[in-house]
C-alpha cells in the first residue's frame, strides 16, 4: 500500500489524521466491503505550467469504477482538439497555442510550439474538445517566479536545533498571499539512510528488522523518497530585513540521512485546491471518519487539474546524529 | 457594561411593575421539597392539593409556591420518582403565607421488597415539552463500558445519538455536539469529555440531578442551537455524615458529605485507575503504551443556610486527563486538558410568590498537547475563560400567572497559540462581552389551557451581534381525557460560538465565536407532542420536530494553513434543517420498570465546498433508532438490567470512481483521486445488548455495599465504526470497514455506602 508518512502539517486537520493512524495502528479491525454502485465516467484532464518553463503536454483520460484499475493506455482519450490562450491583461485573447496529439502516446497532447514558455502573472485557458461533442475548460493564473536568497545551514546533523532553511525572495499571486509547497527529495534512500522515526513507523512488528513481516519491500523506500509539505502560507514565515522569507525545513520533513534537494513552489489556486483536498480526502481534517469529499477541481465538464506553480530548488546534507 | 446595566434596571422595573399585582387576602403555601434521608433538595417533585385542580413543581432550587388558595383546609401531596408520595393536612387562613418544607423518604423498594404503586400522575415540568430527567440511580444502573456515564446514559434517550462506541458525544435532534449548552451547577462546561471523548466528566455519585431539554428549551437558557443539558451538583447530607467508595476497572469514585453547624458539604474525587495496567503491559514489552495516562475528577460544594430565606452555596469541579506517550520511536506526545468551574450561589426568597437566584460562575477549559516529532515539535495553548453573573426571579402572581425573569452576563475570553519547530504559527485571542435578559411568563387561563411565552435577548460584543429570541409554547389537558397533555411549542435560538473538533479525538476541541463577518447561526425549533400517563407508573411521550439552521459557520475542513487569513475566511458557511418524532414509553414503578424508546430522525445540512452545495446526512444522521432498557428485582438482593439499542445505518462515502493524474511536478509517482457522492451510503445497522446484575446487602455490619456485574456487547456485534478507501500498489483500490467494539466487554465494581 502507499505510505506516506511524511507531510509537515501544522493544523488540527493533521493531528485528525494523527489520531486515524493511531486508531489504525493500535489494532483496530477493518475488513473489505467495496461497491462500485453508482459511477458515472468522466472526462480528465491533466496540465501543468511552470512560470519560465516550456508549456508542457496535456494528458486526456477518463474516470473508471472503484473496483476497477485505472490503465491509462485504456482509458486514454484520443482525436481531441487541444488548445491553450494566453489573455493580455485586458481579457482579450493576446496568443492561441495550439496542441498536437502525440503520434507515440495515445492521450497526451503537445504544444506544437515547442519553445513557448508560461509567462508568470499571466492568464491561461485551456480548452479541449472531445470527439464525442463534449468539452473541457480552465483557467489559470501563473504564479511570479522568486528566488533563492541564501541557504542557512546546509548541511545540518538531523533532529539538531541548527536547522536548514532558505531565504527566499517572496513570490506573487493575484489578490491572495502566496501558498508554498515545500518538497524534499532523498538523493540517496536507502534503508541504512533511513531516520529513525520513519524505520520505526515502517517496521511493524518493532524487530527492528524491515522485511516481509512489516509488509516492507525495498522499492517501498522510493515511494518515501520524495515527501511534500501540505500548501502552506507565507505569512507564516518571518521577514528578513532585506524583505526575503526565512524559510526553515523542518525535521520531519526529512525521512532520509544524505543529500537532499529542496524545492519550493508557490502554487496558482487550481494546484492549491486540489492538493489541500487531496489531504482531506486521504483522512486529514476535522470530517468525521468515512466522510470522504470530492476533491476540489477548477475544470468545466470533467476533472482533473490544470495548474500552474513556480518553482526554486536547494540541495542540501542531512548528517547523521552522533 | 451599560448592556448590563440596563439588563438589571429592567429586571427590578419589571418586577416593581407586577409586585402591587399581588392579592392581599388570598393565601399561599411555598417551601422547599427535599430528600428526608439527605435533606436534598428534590428539583421538578411534584406538590399538588388534592381534590383541585391546583399543582406545581418544584424549581431549579428545590422550590414550590401555590398562590392564590382560597382559605380552608387542603391535603398537600408531594410526590417524586423514587420517593413515597407524602400527604399533608393543612388549613389556611385568609391572607396567610404559610410556609410548609416538605420531606420525601426514599422507595428502597429493592431493600424492603416493597412495590410501590402510586397514581400513574404527570409531574407537572418533567412532562413539558421536550424536557427528559434521568435518575443518577439510573445512570449507576445502567450496564456500561467501564465506568458510569452521564452522557451514555443520556444517548439512550429517544432523538440522542451517538457517534459510536467511542464518542459520549450528544447529538441531539440533529444539531451536533456543539448546539447543546451543558451547564454544571449554572456554570458553563466548554469540552465534557475523559479518555478523549470516551467518557463524560461528571462523577455520577457527585451529582444530584441531570435534566435534558432536548429542543424548543424555555427563555431562561440560550446561546445554543440545539438542546440544553443542566446538570447540578449534590448539596452533601444535611443530616448526617455519609460515604460512599467504588472500585471499578478504569476508575475509583469516593464520596463524602454531611452537615455541619450552617449547612452541608460534599467532596467527590474520581480518578482512573489503570496504572497499574499500563506498567504491567509496558513490562510485557507491548508495543505504543502510554508512560503515563490518567484522568480525574473533584467535586465538592459548600452550602451555607443564613436563614429560611437566603441560601449560599460554593460549588467547585476541576477534572483533568493527562497523557505521556511515545510511538514509533520518535514521536511523543504530552497532553493536558480539562475543565475547571467554580460558582457561587445565591438564594434568596423575598416572599412567598418571589423567589431569587444570583450566580456568579466562572469555568476553564484548557488544553495543552504538546507533540514531538524528530525534534520538530507542535504545541498548543488553548484555554477559554468564562467568567459570568446571572439573576433569576420567579414571580408566582396568582394561580394563573407566573413569570420568570433574569439576566446572565459575562467575559468570554479564548486563547489559541500554537507553535511549530519551534515558531509561532497561530496566535489568536478572543476576549467578548456577552450578556442576556429573559422574560418567560406562564399563563393558565383556564384548568385545561396553558400558555407560555418568552422572550430572550441576546447580545454579543464580538461582531456587535444584538439578537431576539422569542418563544411561544401552548398545553392543552383535557379534563375528559385524564393525564394527557397535548403541547406545542415554537423558538428561535442563536448561536455565537463553533466547536472545532474531531470524532476521533476529543482533547483538541476549540471553540471559536463570531465576529465581524461571521454573523452567529440561528434556527427555529417547532415542537408537538403528547404526554399521557397511564395507569401502573406508565407514561407514554410522543413527540415530533422541525427545526432549521440558517448560517452556520465552521471551520473550513479544506484549510491547510490559517496563516495570514482574515477570520471570516476561516469558515464555511451553510446550513441545514432536521425533523423526526419520538415514541417514550416507561414504567417507572414495580418490580419490572424501564423504558422504550423509538426515534425516526432526518439530518441534512449543505456547504458551499461539499457536495456541491447539496444538502447532505452528516455522518450522525441515522433515521431509526430503539433502545430497550429494563430493570428486574429478582429478590430483594439482586436486579437484573438489561439494555439493547438498535439503529439504522450511519451515512458514509462510498466512493464510486477513480482516476489518476500521472504528470504530479512534486515527485509523486501519481495522485490517486477518489470520485464520490457525499455521505450518500448507509453503514449496517447498530445493534447492541448489555446486561448486567447487581447484588446488594449489608458489608459486615456497617455499610450497605453494592455489586455489579455487566457484560457490555453481549453477542459480540461487529458494529460498524467508519469505513475508508485505499489505493493499492497495483492501481486497484480496498474498501474496509473499521468495527466499533467488537467483543464482550466485561464490567465489574463494588461499592460501599456507609
């Protein structure tokens, strides 16, 4: 199964989640009883842009029934007209990029202008035309690109008082604070590199000993090796003097001793909402238990994602405590 | 403070006005009805006169007055469940204020193997509308898991749900747990709950009376959507020094209280014993127990009689759980949260038809979990400081008017600070005056007919929110029909605070209040039943409702970070409406007595970033419920009671549909999404048994002692508890259902009382 024990959440909607993995985990009996009754299919769509990076392909699909396997080969969608507008400032149309089926891959969809890059601050439409009359549409607003100012402590021993953390020029988004989603990234996860908290939560039966007993499977290691902190605000961040964020990485964000890389995206209001439902669909908020709500989606006649984020990255050393 | 002011002026004016009412040459009979063996108070016994159609009850002080009697001789009758009826011969004279306490003597039917067989008699405000009592004899009875619980004992109760095996949460009539005013002694309680929910604070031995108004509640209370829960303390023995000590498997309760020269007292404590437990499962090398978990509880009061007329009381509780536990290696985890409230009470009888009560209360709630993960810690502070005075005038004007009047002010301060890694992420502090003025006057125009209107204004300075809140309640006892009542009932309440909280785990609860841009919730409660007593102790309630909730606000569950938000986009607005009907029926008396109760309930409520703004059944909402509860002495030594609940399924969220997004830019090999209608399924049916035996007798010569042995889930149902969905590995997704408890859980104790 997937774990993912590694977000940083700092609401009561994490320790809601807290306490569903305890009930879980203190042996609470559960047992299998899936239905599929009531599925409608649906259309989904799949972009991303990055602020000053090649506009990137769009992925076509569709919705298939819980008991089922999504295949994307399967249930890719073909023969559909793609296209992305960018708006000028006045809300007429300032460019149309126009999209073409890849001849490989059933389902995605390229920008024929290869060298078009998403603009930051700049409005984008998507809109899709599927061969069975329906359509899709959403818009997004790209985040402002921001840099890295300085990197304090990068290389730090784990769980120590001296932390890393990044100062950061601040981003921009349109009428709202910036949302930041911090990522890092194990360069080298192997199960030595392991911290101690994560070994222990992975190794079930306390042996000390990960293997087949705790449900474990090497390749489960790269499942963990990248961890992604829920969206969170810049005004939790204090402000140097010279106006850039310090950001510090907190220690549980880390599952790995060895280098790492630190990215930081500040994320348009689709990418916001979706991932901060995801979290509430996987469990993480003040719902009761078995209320499960639809994730949070900004497209017209189907689902899916189209955002947009900008993004800056840090490597760094997690060194073993003595 | 000018709100206050004002608040008073017009309670005194109001009284100047109806006080030259008075009939000079009428007599009254007033007094307090109370316990022979304690000298408690008895609150709602019954004092009627025999042969008219003259009757009242007894307040919230133990309290009775009959006014406007013609002079003559009258046979008082005071009854009470639980207690042999007392007749009193009394004659009156023109114009005389006769004072006449009266002293009611337990049943002890099981000791003395007497059946007592009283008039089946409506108590006069036991049988208003919506209005339910529960015996703590009653709650001691009942099988339980572990410990005796109020709450439990109240989610027994016709339209009272439960959450699960898990929760002593009330859920009632549709509203969740944060619509129910729970008062202990006049004094708010912020987050009732032990074990993180499991379990009610409140010491069944410490208290004296439990009463639920579950809707259309009168003016004297408010603030809340929903229901009232008013529970008051035991005053301790007037008459002699008694105890009382339990062993049970999680706690043990001691009591002690008795007379001194001025009056009475009373000392309670409470505190889990699983200590030893924990050690010994911590010795045997078990995996994630707690170095240290318990809980606690200290009742005490104070009474001090100045006079036939003036009474003072101090009351205090403070109860606590406090936990140390560490999982997985790295993550620890310290909490401490409880309650504290202190009140002072004044009661003071100007006259025979104007009786006073002045409160000052003040209550804490604190919790303090502290989590430790890596070295990245989170802490919280969280407290709420209310700190209030209240008067109460009841003003019996003749026999076809009474009024109540009074006013409750106070100080709401909550502090919320919160750290993480060691920063401030969230520093909230919320300090509001808020302030009441009730008016609620009886009037009987004729024997059959009864009219009840009140008016309650609320005002609450955070956002600047002034609110009127009337109510109107109508009876009908037709003389050709006998005990029957026939009521119905309409008000409009107002709510200015939200709880944040989580089913699972109760020691996080915040509260939050309104503000500017955050207009407090309301709703309007139309209630109607009948309440028909039949011969034998039998009594039959039938009741039915309708209530909106027009702007409720909670904390938006999609938020992941509050950072930097404005207050009034921490919240979802939305709203809702519940309807259902009650059937009671309980045999109070004889050898054989218990109650049924069936509830057929529908719960819907709509946010904007649920459902689609559709209306849905939150997780609580099951349409039918029953629950039997018997009680049978099998001699004089040993009862036998029996409790079997039953419930339709809880709504749930089967997902129907799946898909992925494969392109993730933060390193995800894919984002499995769930397609789902919200809350649209239902989860099995609830069923439960429990039983239990209790023996009594005497404990070598000087003490009474009293046994129990219960057996809780008896058939080993696997009630259903939640149910989530995973995705697998290989694309395929796995629905499981976790159970609520689902084995028999045995329960012993021994008590002593001396």
């Amino acid at each position: 199964m997937t774990r993912r024990p590694e977000t940083w959440d700092v609401n009561p909607a994490a320790m809601t989640r807290l306490a569903l993995l305890l009930a879980l985990t203190l042996g609470v009996g559960a047992c299998d009883i899936s239905d599929p009754d009531g599925f409608e299919r649906e259309y989904i769509v799949e972009a991303y842009l990055e602020a000053m990076q090649p506009i990137g392909q769009v992925r076509l699909s569709q919705s298939v029934p819980i008991d089922g396997v999504f295949d994307f080969d399967a249930l890719s969608v073909g023969g559909a007209e793609v296209r992305m507008l960018l708006e000028a400032p006045d809300g007429s149309i300032e460019r149309t990029l126009d999209f073409a089926p890849s001849p490989s891959e059933r389902g995605i969809y390229r920008a024929l202008d290869a060298s078009a890059v998403a603009l930051p601050r700049r409005t984008y439409r998507l809109e899709v035309n599927i061969p069975d009359g329906s359509t899709l549409s959403a818009s997004t607003i790209v985040p402002d690109t921001f840099s890295v100012v300085r990197v304090n402590n990068p290389s730090a021993v784990y769980a120590s008082d001296d932390q890393v953390s990044l100062d950061l020029t601040p981003s921009f988004y349109p009428g709202r604070q910036s949302y930041y989603l911090f990522t890092v990234e194990s360069l080298q996860p192997t199960q030595d590199n392991l911290v101690p908290f994560i070994f222990a939560f992975i190794d079930d039966n306390g042996d000390g000993v990960l293997d087949a007993d705790d449900d474990f499977e090497p390749d489960d290691l790269l499942d963990i090796r990248i961890g992604n902190s829920p969206p969170l605000n810049e005004a939790n961040y204090t402000v140097n003097a010279d106006g850039s964020l310090n950001v510090p990485l907190p220690w549980l964000a880390v599952a790995f001793y060895g280098p790492t890389t630190t990215a930081a995206s500040a994320l348009d209001d689709n990418l916001y909402d979706f991932i901060r439902s995801e979290a509430v669909q996987q469990g993480g908020s003040t719902l009761s238990p078995g209320e499960v709500p639809n994730i949070l989606t900004r497209i017209e006649g189907g689902k899916g994602v189209f955002g947009s984020f900008a993004r800056v990255f840090q490597e760094g050393i997690v060194v073993r405590e003595e | 403070m000018r709100f206050v002011r004002s608040v008073a002026s017009l309670s005194v004016l109001w009284l100047l006005l109806v006080v030259p009412t008075w009939a000079q040459q009428r007599a009254s009979l007033s007094g307090f009805v109370r316990d022979a063996t304690t000298g408690e108070t008895l609150l709602l016994a019954n004092v009627v006169l025999e042969g008219t159609s003259l009757g009242t009850a007894t307040n919230n002080a133990g309290y009775y007055t009959l006014t406007n009697l013609a002079a003559g001789a009258y046979t008082v009758r005071a009854t009470f469940i639980g207690f042999q009826d007392v007749r009193v011969e009394v004659t009156l004279a023109a114009g005389e204020e006769r004072r006449l306490d009266i002293e009611l003597s337990p049943d002890d039917v099981a000791l003395e193997g007497v059946v007592v067989t009283a008039e089946a008699e409506l108590e006069e405000e036991n049988r208003n509308l919506g209005v339910q009592a529960v015996s703590t004899e009653t709650i001691r009875q009942l099988p339980t898991i572990l410990e005796p619980d109020v709450f439990r004992s109240l989610q027994l109760l016709p339209g009272i749900k439960a959450a699960s095996d898990f929760s002593s949460g009330l859920y009632i009539r549709g509203g969740s747990p944060d619509q129910t005013l729970i008062m202990l002694d006049r004094t708010t309680v912020y987050n009732p709950s032990h074990l993180f929910g499991f379990f009610s604070p409140f010491n069944p031995d410490a208290i004296k009376d439990v009463r639920l108004y579950k809707g259309g509640y009168p003016a004297e209370y408010g603030g809340r959507l929903g229901s009232v829960v008013d529970i008051y303390n035991k005053d301790g023995n007037r008459n002699e020094y008694r105890g009382r000590l339990s062993v049970g498997l999680l706690a043990s309760r001691g009591l002690i209280e008795g007379p001194y020269k001025y009056g009475s007292w009373m000392l309670a404590v409470r505190r889990s014993t699983i200590d030893p437990l924990l050690a010994a499962l911590r010795n045997a090398d078990i995996a994630n127990i707690p170095e240290k978990y318990f809980f606690y509880d200290i009742n005490g009061k104070v009474n001090f009689d100045a006079g036939d007329n003036d009474r003072f009381s101090v009351s205090v509780y403070a109860g606590a759980d406090n936990l140390e536990a560490t999982f997985f290696e790295d993550l620890d985890i310290d909490l401490v949260y409880g309650n504290q409230t202190l009140s002072g009470n004044w009661t003071h009888i100007f006259s025979p038809r104007l009786f006073s009560n002045f409160t000052f209360t003040s209550a804490l709630y604190r919790s303090d979990p502290v989590f430790n993960l890596a070295n990245t810690d989170f802490s919280r502070i969280n407290r709420i400081y209310d700190n209030s005075v209240k008067g109460d005038f009841e003003y019996i004007s003749n026999e076809r008017h009474s009024l109540k009047v009074g006013f409750w002010s106070g100080n709401f301060i909550m502090r919320l600070n919160d750290t993480f890694d060691g920063n401030p992420s969230l520093n909230t502090r919320i300090q509001t005056f808020y302030s009441a003025l009730y008016v609620d006057e009886t009037f009987k125009p004729t024997g059959e007919w009864q009219v009840r209107t009140g008016l309650r204004a609320n005002y609450f300075a955070e956002g600047d929110y002034l609110r009127l809140e009337p109510r109107l309640g109508l009876e009908y006892r037709p003389e050709a029909l006998g005990n029957v009542r026939l009521q119905v009932g309409y008000g409009r309440y107002y709510q200015f605070l939200t709880l944040i909280t989580s089913e699972l785990f109760s020691a996080f609860d915040v509260w939050l209040t309104t503000d500017d841009g955050v207009a407090p919730a309301f709703g309007d409660q139309f209630v109607a039943g009948a309440k028909i007593g039949l011969n034998d102790g039998i009594n039959l309630d039938i009741e039915g409702y309708y209530r909106t909730m027009e702007d409720l606000f909670v904390l938006d569950p999609f938020l992941p970070d509050a950072a930097g938000f404005d207050y009034e986009d921490l919240f979802m607005r939305g709203d809702g409406f519940a309807y259902g009907g009650e059937v009671f029926l309980e045999k109070t008396e004889g050898r054989l007595n218990g109650f049924v109760g069936y509830s057929f309930a529908v719960t819907r409520r709509r946010f904007p970033l649920l459902n689609d703004f559709n209306y849905f059944s939150p997780k609580y909402d099951r349409t039918h419920d029953i629950s039997i509860v018997t009680n049978y002495d099998l001699s004089r030594r040993w009862r036998a009671t029996v409790a079997w609940v039953y419930g339709t399924g809880q709504a749930f969220t089967r997902p129907n549909g799946q898909y992925k997004l494969l392109d993730d830019p933060f390193g995800n090999a894919s984002r499995d999404v769930l397609v789902a209608d919200f809350n649209a399924q239902r989860l099995d049916a609830y069923h439960r048994l429990d039983f239990g035996f209790t023996n009594i007798g005497r404990f070598f010569g000087f003490a009474d002692y009293e046994f129990q042995i219960q057996a809780i889930n008896a058939y080993f149902r696997k009630n259903p508890w939640f149910v989530f969905t995973e995705f697998n590995d290989d694309g395929t997704t796995e629905t499981s259902q976790v159970n609520q408890i689902p084995v028999l859980i045995p329960n012993l104790s021994f008590s002593l009382k001396f």
